[in-house]
C-alpha cells in the first residue's frame, strides 16, 4: 500500500488527484489515514518462460488498484475518485469489495463511497440502491502544468 502525500495521490490522474484535494479540503478530518494504489486481487500471470522480475512486475501491474481506503470510526472505506462518474464506477467498487475482503479479511464493516465533480444521470439512484456513498466536490480544474 502506498501512502499518498500533499499534491500526489499514485493511481489518480490530475483531475482526478484535484477531486480528492477538494474532497480532503472540504472535509478536514473525516480522511485521517489513508493507504493510495491499494492493490487487490491475484493478478495475471504471465508464467515460468518469463524471467522472475518481469513475472513479478506483470501480475503487480495487472492486480486491481483502490484509488484510496481508510479505517474511520470502524469502518473499512474504499473510495473511487472520478471526474464524471458513471455507473461503471459503481460496478467497480462492488468488485473492489470483495477483492478487498479477500485480501483484507475483517469483521468490521466496509463503505464503498464514489467521490466526484460530476455525476452521470442516475448514478445517485444507483449509488443509493447499493449503499454507495456519493460525495459530489465542485472543482474547477488547473490546467496542466508542463
């Protein structure tokens, strides 16, 4: 697990590390300990022709990976930041949690929770069918720096 810093979050694209920035800044202390680029999952392994390193380096980078978790108040949260989230991003929190389950085993409760600038039409009725917190951030995005 990887832990994020000021301005870096590993496995969130820019905007996407901007959500997050506005989401941590809007809600100070709710995020006290956070993991970044948690990876779940067993991984695809390319097999024994490959050498160990390249192996090792193919199933990492094959593995499923969480935007960002913590452990508040008893609860396990997984968080996918997403600019515009859609119903896809429900799809994969519910895969992450049993992935994370796998991985983690627990008897504490888990909260998936989507954070994002925009929803797609119906995302919140669908978020609240699963029990998926939705935290919508208004951002107005930097531009890219070069």
């Amino acid at each position: 697990m990887a832990r994020g810093y000021s301005g870096y979050f590993p496995a969130m694209l820019t905007q996407e590390q901007q959500i997050w920035e506005a989401y941590l800044a809007a809600n100070p202390g709710k995020v006290t300990n956070a993991d970044y680029n948690v990876r779940v999952g067993q991984g695809r392994d390319p097999g024994p022709t490959f050498e160990d390193n390249a192996r090792r380096a193919a199933i990492l980078n094959s593995q499923l990976r969480l935007d960002a978790t913590s452990y508040e108040n008893g609860t396990w949260w997984i968080y996918e930041v997403k600019v515009g989230a859609r119903a896809g991003s429900v799809g994969q929190l519910l895969q992450y949690q049993i992935y994370y389950e796998d991985a983690f085993p627990s008897n504490r409760p888990i909260q998936l929770a989507i954070v994002t600038d925009l929803p797609a039409q119906g995302v919140d009725r669908l978020t609240a069918r699963f029990g998926i917190k939705l935290f919508v951030v208004p951002v107005v995005f930097s531009p890219p720096t070069t």
